[in-house]
C-alpha cells in the first residue's frame, strides 16, 4: 500500500484518510452499483486496485453542455462519487469568480427556457446565475415584413412568471464551474487542462499476454483496462475510462474517431451576433422575419440588448465592415420602418379571435396590440459572424460513449432552442448513469446508453424539423405564400388554444409541437 492515502481523483493526498473520505460520502454505506473501497480510498477492482489514470467517466469538451453533464453527476447521491474528468484546453475553465454585473455584455447568449432553468436549479447552479448579468423575460413579439401579421405572447397565458431568461454563455459556463467548486475539493484535479489526441475504443478481442509471464497483477490490471475506453492527451497523459461523454461540439472530434455518421446541410445564411444599447431597459424578446432571414433582439439586463440578425454570407460580410453608426441605423430600420408597414389588426382577426374563445380561454395577449421595438442607440460590442447548419448524428451512443449537445445535433438558431436541446440531453443521460449505477449496471454498456438516446433523440429531431421548416417557410418572397405566412401569424396570435401550446413546447414543458 502506499504510504499515504489517495483520494479517488489524480494526484494529491488525503489528510483525513478512510474517515474523511466517509463523511464526505456521506456515510460508510456506499451506493447501489458503484464498487468497495480499499483502505487507501481507491476503488479494488477484481481484487486489484484502480489506479489514478482510470475513470468511470471522461467528458471530452468543458463548455455549457459538458460541464451540466459533469455537474449534474457530481450533484445526484448515485453519481457523486463517480470519477468524472472534463478534458478541455480552454483557459477560461480556470476562472471561477463572479463575472461584474456593470461591465459590458458579451455578444454571445443563450436564451434559456423554463425548463433549462429547473435544471439548473436541480443541480445547484443556478444561484450563481442570479448573482451574475442575466435577463428575464415575460413578453416575446413576432411579426413578419410584408405587416400581414404579428403574435404576441405572455408568460401569464400559460400561468408563469416569465418565458425564458437571456445568459451570456460565459455566466452559464461560469456558474457551472462555481458549483463543480462547491461540490469538489479541488477542481483542478478534475478538469484536466490539454487536448484529446486519440482514442482506442475497447475490441472484441484483445490479446492481454501471455499467462504465465508477467506477475498476477499486471495481467489482471491489463485485463481490467482492456475493457476501458483509452485516451491519450495533448499533454502525454494517458486515461482510461468507462464512458467518453462527446461535448466537443459540432465539428466533434469524439464523434468522428467512432465513426458515427451525420445528416445535415448548410444553410445559406450566416448569423450576425453584437450587442446594442438603448435609452431604456429592455424587458422583451422581438423577433422579426425578413426577406433574407429573422432578426431577433434580446433583453441582456440594464439598458442592453444582444442582436442575433441572420442574412446571406454576403450581407453578413458587409455588414460586419459597415461603421458603427451605419450598422445601428440598419439594425433599427430591420427591426422598424424597414422592408415593409407595421402590422395591423383587422375585423377578421376580431371575428377568429371570438370563434376559439371558447376553447381552453382567451390568452391575455391576445388582446394585446403590435408594439414598435426600442431603437439600439449605439454599438458596445464587436460584432461576429458564423455560418449556419442542421446537423443530426445517426446514433448518439455506441458502446462506452455517448454524445451531447452540438456532438449529436445542431439546429437554426431562429428560436433560441439550441442551447437547450443540449441541456436537454445533460440532465438525460446524467439520470441514465444514475439509473444503472443503482442497479450495479455497468455505465458503459450500450443497452444503457440507449435508453438515453431513446430518451432524447425523439425530441432533438421534431425540434429541428419544426425549426427547419420555418427556415424554409421564411426564406421565400412569394404572394400565396405570404398570405399562408400571414394566417399562421394570425392563428397563432388569436387561437388561444394553439397560443398556449406554442408557448408550452417553446418553453420546454413538453417534447411534441402537437397537441397533446
């Protein structure tokens, strides 16, 4: 045995020893499914002691969605005492101090659902998001160019404070880094700061020596580790591990070393991010469709708000090198007096309106007119630009891996949703683990996995088909069309029931876009 006790994580001691460890289990009676602990602290497997390079689970990738999966794990009583590792190279994963709230908002967002936000709060993070910039919102208008139709809606039509909350991605990252903190004594030793190089997927056969020529506990260690998935780092470490969670986003190099194939296309459009100020506070998500794509403006906190505008890799481009003021003065001609008239209401909506009052209620805002956005006064960020895709993996699992998040799907950012699909998967397959570490299953077997996959994959694919088919809808100036265009706005804004299931499936409360 070594002399001094270990800890389950890489490198470091344990001062308190067995005891300490115990108390911080919460008890010397461990959970269903994980395996005994010898006198050092370390898992014995086979009789043979786990060594510091094994984990239980390795998440290559530590932005959003990669460090929910490894926080919800470290939160649930099942999963806290997993080995979890985060493999990212990102020096901002270092930083845990509250973000300034009076400083200048970061162009990139995330607009995150009521249902996102129950997660968070599930796992702990989300009181240092409230200690952080962020923007709720509980009013959302959209309308169309051409003023044939509009919708409003209000978190009171289905009874909430609020539809969504507007969170710079470097809060959602940084909050999850404050409760990994809490919930770990050191998260350096978890978040392991280089890059994957390769990975080697355990083989159906796999020669482990010769019987006979090495020593019991070589060839036992051997045999246990041939079972693992292998890692080998940018930084010369190697890892072993039960599970590889895939969070390195859509390009994900986890997702093409295991040969797992996409469908997907790119649009031709490229989205323009950047934030801009106003004279008043903005409490209101706007979103208007234009010829060449939606533009959006979202709340960010105090009198900012951040622009996600999307339009041909042409206009991004001249957009991105016009001059500031030039830019703002386009920015509220987009979202004003420009490409088209307000919208208004007529005699006809009126008559729709009182036809479905009396099915499920009048939503509240249903009675409420179009309003005119605030004007942006000035430009306080730089302004980025991205291409646009749809992504969706054939599989997300395969035997001891797993994908999250824009691993295994990306989506048109039109509504915001893609953030939360992710979130949607982390609290998912963190439940999955759990649900096989109390049966004693092992984390990695691939009839585990697809209860995960089975789980999400359903809800990731309608949402990228209802996003995709708006994609399409709004990227055609055709008169017939428009007019189609125009009665879904007015079905949407004055058929009350329809309003409500809108809202519902935007806000995350249930998986279909259909009634049910």
């Amino acid at each position: 045995f070594s002399p001094k006790p270990q800890v389950l994580r890489r490198g470091g001691s344990d001062p308190e020893g067995l005891e300490g460890l115990l108390q911080r289990a919460g008890g010397s009676v461990r959970a269903a499914g994980t395996l005994p602990l010898r006198e050092d602290g370390l898992e014995k497997v086979g009789g043979v002691r786990a060594g510091d390079d094994e984990l239980d689970v390795a998440i290559v990738g530590g932005g959003m969605v990669g460090l929910a999966v490894a926080c919800a794990l470290s939160n649930m009583p099942l999963t806290k005492h997993l080995r979890v590792a985060v493999i990212d190279s990102n020096p901002a994963l270092k930083s845990t101090n509250y973000l300034k709230k009076d400083g200048i908002p970061d162009s990139r967002v995330s607009t995150v659902t009521p249902a996102t936000i129950s997660f968070f709060r599930d796992i702990g993070a989300w009181e240092h998001i409230l200690q952080q910039r962020h923007a709720f919102f509980g009013k959302m208008q959209v309308w169309d160019y051409t003023g044939l139709g509009y919708t409003r809606y209000n978190a009171s039509d289905v009874c909430k404070e609020y539809l969504g909350c507007v969170v710079e991605n470097k809060v959602l990252c940084n909050s999850l880094l404050l409760r990994l903190q809490e919930q770990k004594e050191d998260i350096e030793k978890m978040v392991y700061p280089t890059r994957l190089v390769s990975l080697a997927f355990p083989s159906k056969s796999r020669n482990v020596g010769v019987a006979g020529l090495k020593p019991p506990s070589t060839e036992a260690e051997e045999l246990r580790r041939s079972n693992l998935v292998k890692l080998d780092l940018s930084d010369g470490q190697t890892l072993y591990s039960k599970l590889v969670v895939g969070a390195d986003g859509s390009k994900s190099n986890v997702r093409q070393i295991a040969g797992i194939k996409t469908t997907g296309w790119s649009y031709p459009q490229s989205a323009i991010i950047c934030t801009v100020e106003h004279t008043a506070e903005n409490d209101t998500a706007w979103q208007r469709f234009l010829p060449s794509g939606p533009i959006a403006l979202l709340p960010i906190g105090d009198n900012f708000s951040n622009i996600v505008w999307t339009m041909s890799p042409e206009e991004a481009s001249r957009h991105k090198s016009m001059s500031s003021e030039d830019f703002v003065m386009s920015v509220n001609r987009a979202l004003d007096f420009g490409y088209g008239p307000h919208p208004n209401s007529s005699s006809l909506d009126h008559y729709v309106e009182r036809l479905f009052s009396d099915f499920g209620g009048t939503a509240a805002s249903t009675k409420e007119c179009f309003e005119v956005p605030p004007r942006a006064i000035g430009l306080i960020s730089e302004r980025m630009a991205f291409p646009l895709s749809l992504m969706h993996s054939h599989d997300y699992v395969s035997k001891r891996l797993a994908l999250v998040g824009d691993a295994a799907h990306t989506v048109h950012p039109l509504a915001g949703q893609g953030v939360n699909l992710g979130f949607g998967d982390a609290a998912a397959l963190a439940k999955v683990i759990s649900e096989g570490v109390s049966v004693g299953a092992d984390i990695g077997d691939l009839s585990l996995l697809n209860r995960y996959e089975n789980d999400r994959k359903g809800a990731n694919v309608a949402m990228a088909a209802v996003l995709d088919g708006f994609q399409k809808m709004y990227s055609v100036d055709f008169g017939p069309l428009n007019v189609l265009r125009a009665a879904a706005f007015h079905g949407a804004q004055y058929i009350s029931p329809l309003k409500k299931n809108i809202i519902s499936y935007a806000m995350g409360d249930r998986k279909s876009p259909l009634f049910s």
